[in-house]
C-alpha cells in the first residue's frame, strides 16, 4: 500500500512539473539605459516598448520601462531563460531598433534611439532689440496626425506679456494651441522691457503633447534711460483754436496731464512701447484717439483736432465725498446718486472706470460701470465700508461716452477701524 501511494504522488509531481530530482530552468535579466540623444526624458517615457523574442521558441517577453530620477530612462526583462534573443525597441517617437544576442548571464546593455522629428521651428533664437516688442515664429507639425503645442518660457518669463496664437494655461507661465496633421502656425511672441540696464537670458521650451522635447534661447535686451523719449503736441478744434485745459491721457505713463493756454501738453521720459497713443479727455469735444506712432528716441510729436461733441450730459453732482467712517462699525452701505441729463434724444453709451484702463480696486467701493442713457438716468456710487480696507483714498471716476464728451468725478472717503 506504501509502494502504491509513493508511486502515485511521483507520478503526480512529474505531471505539475514538481519532480524534486529534477533542476528548475535557471533565468537572466537584460537591463540598461534608454538614451536619447536630446536627453528629452519626457519622450521617452511617454511610449516606449521593449520587448525580447526567444529565437528557439518565438516566445516574446515584455520589458518594463521606467525611471528612478529625474534624468534617466531604465528598462528591464527579466525571467529570460538562456538562449538567442532579438531585442525590440519601438514607440511613436522614435525609429525602431533591433538588437541580436545570446544569453547565458545577467546582462547590461545601454541603447541610444533615433528621436522622430515632430516639428519645425524656422527660428534658432528669440533675440528682442532694445524697442523691439514683438517676434514671430513658425511651428510646423511633422506628424500625420493633430497635436497639441505648448510654449513655455523660462528665466524671463515674467516679461512675456502673450503668445498671439495661443490660449494662456490659467495659473502657468505657458501658452498652448493646437496643430492639425502637418500643419504651419505662426505664432507672435510679445514682451515687455524691463527699466532696468541689462541684458536678461531665459529660454522658450517647446512641447508636443504634453512633452516638453525642445528649446531655444529667448534673448530680451531691456530698454537704457538711453531711449526714453519725450512726447509733445497740440490740440485743437476743428478751427484750428488751440483748447486749453483739455485732458491729455498717454498710453506710456498711464498718466494724465493737462493742455495750457496754446493747447500744448507734454509727456516726459516716456518707458518704452513700440506703440504710443494718446488720449483727449474732453467734456465738450468727442473723445479722440490719435494715430498709433513708433517710438522713436528723442522726440515723438502728435497733434490732436477735435470735432465738437453733437450732444452733452449736465450732471447734478461733480464730487462724491463719503467721508469718515469706521469699518468695524458702519452699518447700512452709504450710497450718493448723480443725475445725467442728455441735452438731445440721442442715445448715449457710456462706461465709468476708476482709471483710464481700468485696474485700480477699491474694497467695498461699487458703481454702475455701463449702460445707456435715453435722455436721463441716475448714476449710484455705493461704499460698504464693512468690507472696505482702512486708509484715506482720493481718486477719480471717469464717465467716458463716444459722442457726449468725458466727465471726471473725484470721489472722497476716509475708513477708520
């Protein structure tokens, strides 16, 4: 009975494979570095296979790829009985590559790929001038289908204003667009110069889907006092009258001055733009934008004719003075109310801004910021103060229409604790 049972778990353990008098097959590992030329690390982990073929029995063994710091591509297969193998590399981006060896050990073997081109740059650097704003390049795909293309700048990246082209990623210093299948887009650059004497190197990364695989140097060469310049001109009306006291607004400064008895204005030092506009602010003339001129060193001149206004708005009210009050303890929001009357039946349009441009906040503060008068209507300045900051504030609203004038309306309040 003992000889029976003996013989049948025999039997039974040759049948699993489990015969103790019989060795199991010894195993290798193939290991190395994946290596592109470019050291771009994001391609080579975005697809990548490794395989290994066993030329006796044609079965095919899948390889691991990954990464153990920031820099460096490994892979391995493992569990590779001895033989003759034929290593397979392939993915999207790069030519395949093939390698033939025998295994009898552990083995270590580093791999350089050929990177496939995925795009086209027809620029080698971003170089900005002194009054030069913008540049532009071209990025074509080289790929047979759509792509999505990133441009991130880098150790200037604070004097990127925008890449026209391309949507800006909320909360990153990166503009992406996308590319149809062997597709050309030109895309515009625009910085601004820094005040500052220097010269400012950084870099513009570009990426294909998600990879961030080439750069290029971006050169900003910031403005010197060397090109400041100076702004002046005239202004008058369609008579030729000079029009003193008439408000002049410069896209430069952000600033306002005021014309003298021969409708002069000046700006002085201007900061750099490659643009300069400026602005009449008048209360009897329409509002006029004047010809965008280059900026050039030393002088800029720009004469203003004004048309008079073919309606006007009588307002009730010039100033709103809050006064004084406690934020901690103010209770109902203080509200002041300005009437606007149309001098004709023609519609008016009209907007209210803190400044020029907008861009000034004033905690607690609210206004009617647009609209349209028919003949009349009542402007509403509202100051909560128990959501208002501490401190004394002195500004203006400007009310600016297309075809009644520009009116200024200084505004007043103290916020105690």
């Amino acid at each position: 009975m003992i000889k029976k049972v003996a013989y049948i778990l025999a039997t039974l353990a040759v049948f699993y494979g489990c015969d103790p008098s019989i060795s199991p097959e010894e195993t290798y590992s193939i290991s190395g570095e994946i290596i592109d030329p470019n050291a771009s690390l994001d391609r080579l982990l975005a697809d990548m296979h490794v395989s290994a073929t066993d030329n006796s029995t044609g079965k095919i063994y899948a390889g691991l790829v990954g990464t153990e710091d920031a820099v460096t591509c490994r892979y391995s297969l493992d569990n590779l009985p001895s033989g003759d193998y034929l290593l397979r590399f392939s993915g999207s981006y790069y030519e395949p590559a093939e390698y033939s060896l025998t295994l009898q050990g552990n083995k270590t073997m580093n791999v350089t790929l050929t990177p496939i081109p995925l795009f086209r740059l027809d620029a080698e650097e971003l170089y900005f001038a002194p009054r030069v704003t913008t540049r532009t390049i071209s990025v074509t795909n080289l790929t047979k289908k759509p792509v999505s293309l990133t441009l991130a700048p880098s150790g200037v990246g604070f004097l990127v204003q925008r890449i026209l082209g391309c949507e800006k990623i909320d909360g990153l210093i990166e503009w992406r667009c996308q590319l149809d299948a062997e597709e050309t887009k030109t895309v515009t650059v625009e910085i601004r110069h820094d005040d500052e004497e220097s010269l400012l190197e950084g870099s513009l990364t570009i990426g294909i889907d998600g990879m961030k695989l080439s750069s290029i140097p971006l050169v900003i060469e910031t403005t010197s006092r060397d090109f400041y310049a100076n702004l002046v001109g005239r202004v008058t009306d369609n008579q030729g009258n000079p029009l003193k006291e008439t408000p002049i607004y410069c896209n430069c400064t952000d600033s306002i001055v005021l014309t003298d008895e021969e409708g002069r204005y000046s700006f002085d030092e201007l900061p750099y733009v490659s643009q300069v506009q400026v602005i009449a602010l008048s209360e009897f003339y329409n509002r006029k934008m004047s010809e965008s001129k280059e900026y050039v060193r030393d002088e800029i001149v720009i004469d203003l004719t004004l048309e008079p206004c073919q309606n006007h708005l009588i307002l009730d009210r010039k100033e709103i003075d809050f006064g004084t009050g406690s934020v901690s303890q103010s209770s109902a929001p203080v509200s002041f109310e300005i009437n606007l009357t149309a001098e004709t039946d023609v519609p008016v349009m009209f907007r209210v801004e803190t400044k020029v441009l907008g861009g000034d906040v004033y905690p607690g503060l609210n206004y009617t910021a647009n609209g349209m008068i028919e003949s009349s209507m009542t402007l509403n300045f509202q100051l909560d103060r128990s959501v208002a900051n501490v401190g004394d504030y002195q500004f203006t609203a400007i009310l600016t229409t297309d075809c009644a004038g520009v009116y200024f309306i200084p505004i007043r309040f103290t916020n105690t604790e």
